[in-house]
C-alpha cells in the first residue's frame, strides 16, 4: 500500500492505495461513530455493496445502505434529499459517518450531504472510477449541478480518508477508463512535463488496466493534486489549475445537457481547446498544442467541439466559478508542464469557439 497526505485547513487525512483496500476499509471507520451509512448508486451496490457492507459491519456498528439512481443527471436537490430523508428516518446523530463508494456523482453528492447533515458528519471516500480516484475524491470539493450551471450548489469539506482499490476498476466500462484518463493526463499537463511525457509512452498500457501502469498513473495524480490543494485548500489562488479545460468542458456539459458527454470526455475536449487558446494568448508552442491533441485522442476522447452556437457558448462559461465580474477566466499553458489563470477577451475566444 501507498499514502499520500493532504494536509489543510479543513483536514488532514491520508489517500491510502492500494489492491485489497476495499477489504480493509473498516480501518478508516473511526471508533466513536454511532453508526455507518453506505452511499452509492444501482449500478455500483449491484457490483460491490453486499461486499463492502460486511466489511464494514466487521466494526460492529449499524450499516445503513442508501442507493442513488445513477447517472450525472441526478446530481441533483433530490439524490441530495433522499440521503437526508434516510438519516432522518432512522435519526441517525451527529456521529454517523458516511462511505460514499462510487464515482465521481457519488463522492460529490455524498461528501456535500456529509458537510450539510447536522452541520457537518464525517465521510469516508472510496472512489470506483478512474476519473474518482485520481481526481474527485480528493480535495474536499462537493456539489450538485444547477440546471445553469455545473457544480454551482456545493462545499469545501475535506473526507475522513480516501481509500482506493485500483481492482475495482476492472468492472469499469472502455469509454469510463478513457474519461478518467483524461483528468490523469491534465496533470502532466498542468505540472509535471516528464508525467506527461510517462503517459504518452504508457496510453496503451494505462487504457488495458494493466496494474503498474495504473498504479504509478493514480499515485502521481495524487500526489499533484495533494500538493496543489494542501497550498490552496479554497481556490483562492493555485487550486484554479486543476480546472484546466473545464471551462470548456462544463459549458459543454451543460450545453449538450448533463450525461449527453461524460465529465472526463468534455474536459479532454476542452483542454484540447484551452491548449489551443494558450497557443493564441500566451505562444504556447505548436507542436505542444498538437501533443496535447494527440494525447486526447490517443486516451479515447473527443477532441472536436461540439457546435454550442458562441452565444451559447460564451453565456455558459460566463457562469464559472473562476470569473470575477464578467469577465470569463481560463486556466492557460505558457509551456508544457505549468499553468496560470488569465482573463481573455470574448473578441479573442470568439474565433476558437466557432471553429476557426
Ligand atoms: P460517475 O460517478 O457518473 O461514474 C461513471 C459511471 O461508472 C457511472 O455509471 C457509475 O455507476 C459507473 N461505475 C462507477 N464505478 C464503477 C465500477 N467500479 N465498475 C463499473 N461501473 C462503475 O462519473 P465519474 O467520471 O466518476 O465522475 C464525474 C463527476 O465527478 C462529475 O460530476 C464531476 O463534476 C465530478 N468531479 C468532481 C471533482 C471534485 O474535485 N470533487 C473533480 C472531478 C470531477
Ligand atoms: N477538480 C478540480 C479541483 O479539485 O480543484
């Protein structure tokens, strides 16, 4: 097994990897919880529940199980609401911790009834997708969508733990690996150009699972990602990077509506975009530009942008939580491996958004 830290404000708490930690989950079960509550979603209970309710019923407490619909769709004020109509129901107390074994949907859902329950019960992340393992258990970002906009309804709240077993992956349809790898790639991206260079080298073996290639690609994600949120926990500054090609991307979610494409398929299309843009703004180098190009595809993501009309497109990515005023924000490339925030002009966008 390997720990990673993330130390903030609002949390210390180890990302334990490793094959195998499903079954010892009940490690990060806190001895005085009163009572444990599984949160996940129809497709995952039917794969994994039965399995991670006895390990968890090994600590003696009560296990409650709550099953979400799934889908991005149901992001939503209602699977938020059934979570609490269930611990209401059974007036579970201040003590209880919530698991939220699932995806990315899950973990955002989960940790943001977590951090609103009773003002705030501790939760416990157990990632299932590529995409939640390297990215979305991690950091304490919780939300659900608002038909606007993507994430808009949420908390910083910081988990007990963050346990990943990359086994689970293996039930993992082709298309989620290739979402989830779009999120891993960013990283190299963002701030590591060997990692990228690594994962260039590596498609093939990280699209086949194979276990060394998958380890090595989710500890070096963790490892970025802690150290970005360990120095800016609330984004006020550096966590903004994180977001490259999700201001594209959420528009794109938005736009087509959510689930049409996945998180992880939007973001590679537009960190495709946003390498392109940091081409126009700040001279990124060309054949940067078109390794980033080649990498997204080469993972099984899209790189063509879908036709929003601009309009459309520039009131989406208007409503980010990275602008200030009105002006539209993007995290952009002055070289591979490193990342900054600029406000450009919709004059200067407008081309790239209609395709030009
Ligand atoms: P997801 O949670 O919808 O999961 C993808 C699909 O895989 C679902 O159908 C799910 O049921 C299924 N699944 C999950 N684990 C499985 C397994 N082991 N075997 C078989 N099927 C399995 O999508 P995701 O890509 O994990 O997450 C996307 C979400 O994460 C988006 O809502 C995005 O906004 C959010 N996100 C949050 C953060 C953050 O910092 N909080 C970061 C990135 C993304
Ligand atoms: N996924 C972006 C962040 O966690 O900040």
């Amino acid at each position: 097994m390997f720990t990673v830290r993330v130390e903030t404000p609002g949390g210390h708490y180890p990302i334990h990897i490793g094959a195998g930690r499903l079954a010892a989950l009940v490690q990060s079960v806190p001895a005085d919880a009163t009572s444990i509550v599984l949160v996940t979603n129809t497709t995952i209970a039917a794969l994994y529940a039965d399995r991670v309710e006895t390990v968890l019923q090994a600590s003696g407490k009560p296990v409650l199980r709550i099953v979400l619909p799934d889908g991005e769709q149901y992001k939503t004020w209602d699977s938020l609401n059934q979570i609490f109509d269930a611990l209401l129901e059974q007036a579970l107390d201040r003590h209880t911790v919530l698991v939220a074994l699932g995806g990315g949907v899950v973990g955002d859902v989960c940790g943001f009834a977590a951090a609103c329950y009773m003002r705030g019960v501790r939760f416990i992340q157990v990632p299932t997708t590529l995409l939640a393992q390297v990215d979305s258990s991690v950091g304490g970002k919780t939300a659900i969508n608002h038909p606007r906009g993507k994430n808009m309804i949420g908390a910083f709240y910081q988990p007990l733990a963050v346990e990943i077993d990359p086994d689970v992956l293996k039930t993992l349809p082709a298309r989620e690996i290739s979402a989830g790898l779009a999120e891993t790639v960013k990283y190299g991206m963002i701030a590591d150009d060997d990692f990228f260079t690594w994962c260039e080298t590596h498609v093939a073996a990280l699209r086949a699972l194979d276990d060394d290639a998958v380890r090595h690609a989710v500890r070096r994600s963790c490892e970025i990602k802690a150290r970005v949120v360990s120095q800016d926990e609330r984004e006020s500054g550096v966590r903004a990077i994180l977001n490259f090609g999700h201001t594209f991307g959420h528009a794109i979610e938005s736009g087509l509506g959510f689930g049409r494409w996945l998180h992880g398929e939007a973001v590679g299309c537009g960190m495709v975009m946003a390498a392109e843009l940091s081409h126009r703004v700040l001279g990124l180098d060309r054949t940067i530009v078109e390794r980033i190009r080649a990498l997204v595809a080469a993972i099984g993501c899209p790189v063509q942008a879908p036709d929003l009309g601009v309009q459309q497109w520039l009131d989406l990515m208007r409503v980010d939580k990275k602008n200030q005023g009105h002006q539209i924000r993007y995290v952009l490339l002055p070289e591979l491996g490193r990342a900054e925030v600029h406000a450009v002009a919709d004059e200067r966008v407008q081309p790239l958004l209609s395709g030009q």
